[in-house]
C-alpha cells in the first residue's frame, strides 16, 4: 500500500510524510527541490509526465494533495493583486490539484478501495469570510469544489475524495503564532485519512474531524 504526498518537503507535507513511514506504511513525497524526493512542480505540466514514468504504473492506495501557496499573504486591496499573483496561486492551488489527480488516476484505479486528500483551508469557506486574501481564498474555494465534483464522478469506481482543513499551524506559512502544532495537524490529518470511505465521499472536513461549512 503506497501513499503519495505532494510539497513533502517541509511543513505539513513533510511530517505527513514522517509520519506514514514511521507507521511502516510505504511512502513517496513530492518537492520541486527534489532531494530525495520525487521531482514534482505542479505549476509545470511537463513535470507531471516525468511523476507518471518515475512511478511506472505503481498502485498508489493514498494520495495526499498537499502542495500549495499563499503569495498574496498581507497584500493591500489598493496595490497588490496583480494579474501575476493570480494566475501563479491559482496554478498551484486548483490546476496543480487537478492535474496531479489525473495524472495518478492510473495508479489510483490499479490500487484498491484509494483515497484522495485534498488539503483546502478554512479560507476557502463561503460562510466564514473574513476578507483579505483574496487570491489564495478563491483558490482554496475553487480547489474545495473541485474536490466535490471529483467525489461525485469517482465514487462509482471506489476512489473516495475527502476535503481538509488542516488547522491554523505553526509552519512557515501558518506563522509562529498560529493556533496549533504541526504534528497536531499530521495527527488529525493521519485520522482523517483513516477514516475516510465511499460513505463519507466529498467531505469538507477539518483535521480534528469536524464537518466544515463550505
């Protein structure tokens, strides 16, 4: 049983990563910085060729999309935004989500009853805006209802999709002061991914295991 991890590289990706080889589960992680992980950039279609040939039709019972960015953390609504920031967080975040699960589907139909988590944010939720952020917000609402419709179109193949909330964590991106370790995070996550079936498919879930509002 194989689990691939994208942006394993630090943060929450890598101590996901830790934390399912510590299990004695086989693991893979993907980083742009390949190291001894699996070259990935989800920005760069032809990097999804090379994942496909380096995994040569392996059986991947877990996928973890995980990589991500917020490049427009504590931009001003007067200044920043520009069209750049836009396209690049929306090519991670949602396209880079998208085609990562296409690319791995192969694999994912070879393995049996697999999963995909999709790390969102609470940033993405309709019902909880707050304002600012505007560009890594949309994403994250983009890449929740992707994650949606994907549940729909792959439940008739076994393939269950859950959507995350991994908690506000002490990470680079999070910040010092954010609400909750990272290894509360992987723990929760870890749980969540157990947990998740053809039953629960298209949850919007945080890593504590609390349904989240859309």
């Amino acid at each position: 049983m194989t689990t691939l991890i994208t942006g394993a590289n630090r943060g929450i990706g890598a101590a996901l990563l830790a934390k399912f080889q510590m299990s004695d589960q086989d693991a893979l992680g993907t980083s742009r910085q390949t190291d001894d992980l699996l070259d990935l950039d989800v920005t760069d279609a032809r990097s999804f060729e090379r994942l496909s040939k380096a995994l040569n039709g392996r059986p991947i019972k877990h996928l973890i999309c995980n990589a991500g960015v917020f490049g427009d953390k504590g931009m001003s609504l007067d200044k920043g935004y520009t069209p750049d920031i836009w396209v690049d967080t929306f090519a991670a975040n949602v396209t880079g989500v998208f085609q990562t699960i296409q690319t791995i589907l192969p694999n994912l139909r070879a393995a049996t009853d697999a999963k995909i988590m999709i790390i969102s944010s609470q940033m993405g939720s309709s019902e909880r805006a707050q304002g600012g952020a505007y560009a890594y917000r949309a994403s994250k609402a983009a890449v929740t209802n992707l994650g949606r419709n994907l549940a729909i179109d792959l439940k008739p193949e076994g393939i269950a999709v859950g959507i995350y909330h991994p908690g506000w964590v002490q990470t680079d991106m999070g910040g010092s002061a954010a609400a909750i370790t990272v290894d509360d995070s992987v723990n929760g996550l870890y749980d969540r991914i157990s947990a998740l079936s053809i039953a629960t498919t298209g949850c919007f879930e945080t890593w504590d295991g609390r349904m989240h509002p859309f």
